[in-house]
C-alpha cells in the first residue's frame, strides 16, 4: 500500500484480492491510534482477508520472545515499548529508520517463537471482551507466524 495505515492496507489488498492471483492474503499493521482501526478489522472479516496486527506496534511480538506479559501491562505509547525493547536487548536491536532486525536477534527470535506463539494466543484470549483498538497490549502476528511454519 501507498499508505501505512490500517485502512489503505486492507483496501489495497481488496484490490488485490480481486485479481484472484493469490490463495490468501495477509495484512501486517499497527493500531497507531487509528480511530477506524474496529471498523478496518471488520472490513477484513467481511472480506476475507486475513489480518495480522499489533496493538500498540509491532515491537510487541518482539519482546514476547524474551518476556512474558498479561492483557493487564498496559502501554502507554509505542515509544515506551521501543524503550523497553532497545533497553532488554541493546546488543541485538539495532533500531534506526530502516527498523531492520539484526540478524542475531532474529536468530535468537527463532529459538523462543514458540514461547512468543503461546503468550501472544494467551493474552488474545485474556481480552475477549474488549473491542480490538482496546486490547492494550496485543498482537495477532502469531497467526501469520503459525501459518508460514505449515507450509
């Protein structure tokens, strides 16, 4: 998508989706304090498409792999996660404008994404009744992760 938003990811890949190239389509996004963040993710239950997203932002899928949270830590920016992250794994995380994942980290990622799978699901389901833009901290990434380990 020309955008980062929820919305023009998931409009993009109804574009795509209507040239019946692919089997499935994913989208990988952040909440971002979207305010059409529900109705994005009700778009792409209509849809069909599938949807991973993180709420804050993406680096929480990170720091399951090497610390375990509840649906009660709450964060109050993504910048405070950014923080914790570049503060529990300074010698691995290397974050600039890229936000490329150093090599080692992704390798020590490996190692514990079945552990990062588990907390991820946990804390999902700990947030049933919550509307998604209030799971507060949550990520669906494990979904996409579990479904590119089958193939």
């Amino acid at each position: 998508a020309k955008h980062s938003d929820c919305n023009s990811i998931i409009n993009e890949a109804i574009r795509i989706k209507k040239r019946k190239e692919y089997q499935e389509i994913w989208c990988v996004f952040d909440y971002d304090n979207n305010p059409n963040f529900n109705t994005a993710i009700q778009q792409w239950k209509h849809e069909r498409i599938y949807i991973a997203y993180s709420n804050l932002c993406f680096e929480f899928w990170i720091l399951l792999h090497f610390n375990d949270y509840t649906c009660w830590s709450w964060f109050n920016s993504s910048q405070e996660l950014l923080d914790i992250l570049l503060h529990s794994l300074p010698e691995w995380f290397k974050f600039d404008e890229t936000k490329n994942v150093d090599e080692e980290l992704f390798k020590k990622m490996q190692l514990s994404q079945s552990e990062a799978i588990v907390r991820a699901k946990r804390i999902d389901s700990e947030h049933w009744n919550k509307s998604d833009s209030q799971k507060n901290p949550n990520t669906t990434v494990y979904a996409l992760v579990e479904k590119i380990s089958t193939k």
